[in-house]
C-alpha cells in the first residue's frame, strides 16, 4: 500500500444554495433511508474514479458530515460531500486514491432522511483500486482502565508495524469508532503485522499528542489473518510535567482543581488583592490530584486573580470567578463511622465554630447533652462524640446559628437522626472469589462495594483471591469491583505509555448484588480474562 500524507484534512460540506422544505403531516416516518444502488457497486475492484455517488430510497440530508462520515483508511485530501437531487450523495474525491488499497467509507448517522432524521446507521461502501477487496477483520473491545466500564465513541488505530510514523506525529493506516457497549470492528484489511491503539482524541488530529489524551495499547503486533479478538485498556498516562487540568468555583465558594499528576506544596498566591489576610484550606482526594480549596475571607474575592504554584514553581495563573451567589444557609449531614462507630456531622463548608446553645440532643425522649468539637484537620467535619448502639433513640436538632460557616452564613433549622440502624434493618454480603485457568492471580487484589451513585461503601486488601464478608449494610443494590494490585499499593494506578505500562486492571461483577434488610447474601464471582 502506498504511504498516504500524514495530514488528514476535515471533510467539508457544500450546502445548496436551494431552500429544502421538509414534508409536513402524515404518520411518522420511523424507517433509516435505505441504499438502493451506487456507482460505482459497493465492493468494486481496480477503482480509479473521482467521485461516488450513492442513490437512497427517500430524500436524505446530511448532518455534521465532518464529525461523523469516516474514511479508513484516511485520505490524503479531504472529499467534498453534497447531496444532489435530494436522494443522492455524491463524494467527490479531490486526491487520487493510493493503489491497491480498500477504502472504507463509513456513512451512517451522516445520512440522514429528510422528514424525522432517522439516521442510516452502520452503513458503510466499500471500494478497492486493486484486484480484490481485502476481506480481514480485527474485532475487540475498549474499556475504561480507571473504571472498568465500556469506553464509547473512542478511536481505534491501526499501524503498520514497518510504517516508520509515529502514533504520536502520524495519522493511521486504518481507524475506526467504538460503540457504546465498547465493541469495535476494523474490517476490510489486508495482512500482516500490526500495532493497534485506542486513543481519546481531543483534539480531532488522529494523533496522541495531548497530555489530557486517553490511550491503550497491546504490548505485541496482531496480524488481521489471525482473526484477533483484542481487548483495549484505555487510560490517560500521569503527566511528565505538573498544570491544572480544571478549575471551578463552587457554589459554596471552594475552589477546585484538579493536576494533571498527584500534586505536591500548592499555594494560590493574590496578584490583586491588597491589605487583610487570605488563606486557604485544602481538602484533597485520595488520590492528591484534586483539591477543593476554601479560602478564610470570600469578602471582595470574585474577580480576583491568583498564581497556583507547586513548590514555588508557578503552574498558571487563574481568576477566583464565582458562578452564583453563595447560599446563606449551610446545609449539614450526620453519618456513622463505620470503624469507630462515632455519629460525625458533615457541613457544606467549613466551620467556624459550634454553639450547642442552638441545639436539642433528645437520647430515648430525655433531653441530653453533648460534647461536640471541630475537626481542625478536616474543617467540614464535625465530631459529636455519640456512639449510639442498636435500640438507642437519639435525635438532634440544630436551631438557626447552631452553626457559623468560617466563610459566614449558618444553617438553617435542621433535624437529624443519628441513632444506630437496627440491626434487623441492615443486610450481610458473602463474596466468594475465584479465577479460571485464563487468569494469573500472583499477587494483591483490592476488592470494593460501591453504591450506584458511585460512592465506595466498603474495601478490603486481599492477599490472593478468597472470601470477604460484610455485615451491616444498607439494604440497596451495590456494584462489586476488583483492583488486580499488581504494585500492592492498594490503590489503581494508570499505565504509561513510555516506557510502555499497563494500568492496573479493574473488574467488575456484571450484575449489581442486591442487598436485602435482614438477609444474608451470597454471591460467587469467578474471574476470567475476557471481557
């Protein structure tokens, strides 16, 4: 196959200068517009037109064409696309085609029927300058490494293994999209050994060239002739070099960023500000690559900018932009700690200080009181220092200016319910874990429940894949998911592209486990390398 110029133009739309009315009245047109003939026949051989036309069965139109019409392998100079006479498109090519090479092109959501915009999903024409049509196919999917679930709408590459290009500098050889299951298809391909990549292009190019981009790999050529079925493990690499990714003002006046890597020494630095004294508090994630940052004083704030340094490097420079004004009443939630058992109070921001003469503790309908004192570590936290067990009937009431945020406001009226659950009200999980033959299980694993909003309930660090109990748990469907720890960090961690890595892998139980008020569930999860 010849080589193709590595610049891969946009396709470009020629709208007619005539106004197209769309047909009015009549029942509603659920039927894609069909392909009735083309010129030339789809799977034609020794191809050297300059244009394709293709004739459907209603009046079709065409919709973001540039996005979605997908040429594989890619062209040299982009074609024109119009559509003529109201049921016919007509590709114009505007480079000749390299020899002896199939080309894909991929239509479907592109075309559309004129009356509903019932698109002509999963078309695709086919056509060779050679002999014959290449007739091979690699199949696979493509998940998200931090998540385990199914990546949709991402790139799938294919290069020569002799292409001296780069999947950096170059575009492909042959490139497809994956569906929302995760599942892809390259079809139409010749043989010999190939590299394969799926990629999160952000900025359309074909290219891995941004440090936002997602991309996976197999660590080995394939050959279309082999028939491959490949899985894809997609992840964004951490940085070589530290910036902020994200920066949002919250409602409740944090500030929050996230770094393209685990973060060090930050410090948010005024340009603007003079006189009065500004700091900040940090509360990071696990991870230290996000922080929400609440500054002391919000008192002439907005608009103000502030260099973000890390280690006394400046990383950028950002203004403090609130979106909406600030709610005066802080919201508060109780929870239990599910290892000292303590009753802890968690506000919207943080607090400035605790009044209990705005409070009622009612422990079995007897007034009581309480200690409570503020986390100083973290500022939102609350401890009550309540240990409720089962049958205790305890609430508490927090009357307006119960609580001062740090930043100002307080909490309007609100009434909690921090008594222990009964335990009859509660569930228990039995996970018994396993592999198959497909699978190596050498080293550590990091199993976890995680409710469906995304929330991680509970987590234990295995030594080899064996049974774990929970007990008291909220009735309620959870997602099981596993962490193959190869670096016993108990953690995921991401891959890198060079050296060459793989992320951690995560898998997850296909099916939620439900977890029932006084049962005892029993699950069993044998893991296996397919997908």
């Amino acid at each position: 196959m010849n080589r193709l110029s590595p610049a891969l133009l946009p396709v470009l739309i020629f709208a007619s200068c005539a106004q197209v009315r769309e047909p009015q009245g009549g029942p509603k047109d659920t039927m894609a517009p069909q392909l009735v003939s083309a010129d030339p026949a789809d799977g034609s051989t020794n191809f050297a037109g300059t244009r394709i036309l293709l004739h459907f069965d209603e009046s079709v139109k065409l919709d973001r064409v540039r996005e979605k019409l997908l040429v594989s392998p890619p062209l040299a100079v982009a074609p024109d696309v119009v559509v003529e006479k109201g049921n016919k498109v007509v590709i114009h090519l505007n480079a000749p085609l390299a020899a002896n090479t199939t080309y894909t092109f991929n239509i479907g959501d592109a075309v559309q029927d004129l009356s509903e915009g019932n698109p002509a999903a999963g078309l695709a024409f086919v056509v060779s300058t050679g002999s014959h049509v290449d007739s091979l196919a690699v199949h696979g999917r493509v998940i998200t490494a931090a998540t385990g679930l199914p990546a949709n709408d991402v790139l799938v590459l294919l290069r020569a293994v002799g292409d001296t290009g780069s999947v950096r500098t170059a575009p492909p050889d042959y490139f497809t999209r994956t569906h929302a299951d995760g599942s892809f298809t390259l079809s139409h391909l010749p043989g010999g050994p190939m590299r394969i990549y799926a990629l999160k292009d952000r900025n359309g190019n074909y290219r891995y060239d941004l440090p936002t981009e997602e991309i996976a790999f197999l660590d080995h050529p394939i050959d279309p002739a082999d028939g491959p079925q490949v899985s894809l493990f997609l992840f964004q690499p951490v940085s070589s070099f530290q910036f902020v990714t994200e920066a949002k003002v919250l409602e409740e006046r944090g500030w929050r960023m996230a770094f393209a890597r685990p973060a060090g020494d930050i410090a948010l630095h005024p340009l603007d500000r003079q006189g009065g004294k500004l700091t900040w508090w940090a509360e990071w994630n696990p991870g230290r690559d996000t922080a929400v940052f609440w500054p002391s004083d919000t008192t002439l704030l907005s608009g103000q900018r502030f260099a973000i340094s890390e280690g006394g490097s400046v990383l950028d420079t950002l203004n403090y932009r609130p979106a909406a004004a600030m709610p005066f009443y802080l919201t508060v939630n109780a929870w239990r700690d599910p290892l000292t058992k303590e009753v802890k109070l968690m506000s919207s921001r943080p607090v400035a200080r605790l009044d209990t003469a705005f409070t009622t503790l009612m422990v079995d309908s007897a007034r009581s009181e309480w200690a409570p004192r503020l986390d100083t570590t973290a500022q939102r936290t609350i401890f009550t220092g309540l240990h409720p067990v089962p049958h205790d009937e305890i609430s508490l009431v927090l009357y307006p200016r119960a609580i001062t945020g740090a930043m100002g406001g307080t909490n309007d009226t609100t009434k909690l319910r921090v008594g222990a659950p009964d335990p009859r009200t509660l569930g228990k999980l039995k996970v018994e874990l396993s592999a198959d033959s497909s699978l190596a299980t050498t080293g550590a694993w990091v199993l976890q429940l995680i409710t469906d909003k995304g929330r991680l309930v509970r987590e234990a660090v295995l030594d080899s894949l064996t049974t774990v109990q929970w007990k008291d748990l909220e009735p309620g469907a959870y997602v099981l998911r596993l962490i193959d720890d190869r670096n016993g960090d108990h953690r995921w961690d991401t891959g890198s592209f060079a050296p060459p890595v793989q992320p951690e892998r995560i898998y997850r139980l296909p099916d939620p486990v439900k977890v029932r008020a006084g049962w005892a569930v029993e699950t069993t999860w044998k893991l296996s390398n397919a997908l």
